[in-house]
C-alpha cells in the first residue's frame, strides 16, 4: 500500500505548485500526472519539499536530456539500477522507452534480473559492466574505470546514484507502478 497520498494540485501550497507547474511544463510534460492531476512516481515526494525536490529534478533532467550518453546507454544504465534495487517503477516506467530503443525483451529480461548480457556495441557494453560494477560495489577497478571517458563516467556515475537515490524514495514511500491512490 503506497504510504503518501497524491496531492491534487488545486491543494498544493505556493511553493509546492510552483514545483509541480516546473515538472510538468518540462521535458517530462504531464507523463507523471495521474488522472486526478496528481504527480506520480517519485514526483510526488518531490513536493513534499521543494526547497529539495526542486534540484532532485533538476538533477534527474540534466541526466535525462543533458547528458552526452546515448539514448540507449542511458536507459540500460537506469534499468540496471532498477533492477539491482527491485525499482517495479523505474523498470515500468524504463522499459517501454527501451523497447522504443531497440532492446529485446530477452535484453529486458536480462536487465530486470541482473542475468548475463551480450551487447553488440562496445561503449553499450562498457557501460553496462561499469554500471554494475558501480550499484554491486561503489567503486571501479582501474579496467572498469578506463573502459569509459572520464565525463561519460562522470555522467553515469551521476546518472546511477540519482536512480539509486530515485529507487530508495519509491520503496520507502510504497509507490507502485500503477493503481489507485491511497486514502487520503
């Protein structure tokens, strides 16, 4: 059972609406809005401080669409991270970007269960064995560090810890993929 009721946004103070008018203006658009207007995923515990939520999101938008990692390396390193974490969210909401990339549901599969997987292209490989070595681990070896450009590895290490941090938020407050709200 989710353990934070969505806010609507008629019943959101200044600071809190000023925030959700950001997210849902932004690249996201109204992707995270439920059918009452409510904020979905971990958008809605974002507003519960905006003084905080506010860079979390902006952190979570410049890793999306700011970064210089490919569209397929960045999803791969998000659903490594929700796999490792369990995140039925972030898979839910990452997988069907990653079907739109060209992963497999074998691939999918892979992902979700922290199983073997052979990648073609090399940077999409180097970036899965260094996103697993960092989520299983917290730390490179010298080869995992060098298999990467140091930005490109600053971005993923960025990019794992905010999915990390996304993941513990979505697990503590019991937020599911999809369903009803709780009771207010």
């Amino acid at each position: 059972m989710a353990r934070l009721r969505r806010t609507p946004p008629h019943e959101l103070d200044p600071e809190a609406r000023a925030l959700y008018d950001k997210i849902t203006s932004g690249p996201r658009g109204r992707f995270m809005v439920d059918g009452a207007g409510g904020l979905t995923g971990p958008f809605n515990a974002m507003l519960l401080s905006p003084a905080v939520g506010d860079p979390l999101q902006e952190l979570g938008a410049a890793v999306r669409y700011r970064s210089r990692l490919t569209d397929r390396a960045r999803e791969l390193a998000i659903l490594v991270v929700a796999g490792h974490h369990d995140s039925a969210f972030e898979q839910a909401a990452h997988e069907p970007i990653a079907r739109t990339l060209g992963f497999t549901e074998e691939q999918l599969r892979a992902l979700r269960e922290g199983a073997p997987l052979a990648l073609a292209d090399p940077g999409e490989a180097a970036v899965l064995r260094v996103t697993r070595a960092l989520v299983a681990d917290g730390d490179l070896d010298d080869e995992e560090y060098a298999a990467l450009g140091e930005r490109e590895l600053f971005e993923l290490t960025t990019l794992v810890g905010y999915y990390a941090t996304l993941a513990l938020q979505l697990r503590v407050f019991r937020v599911r993929p999809s369903g009803p709200d709780p009771a207010p």
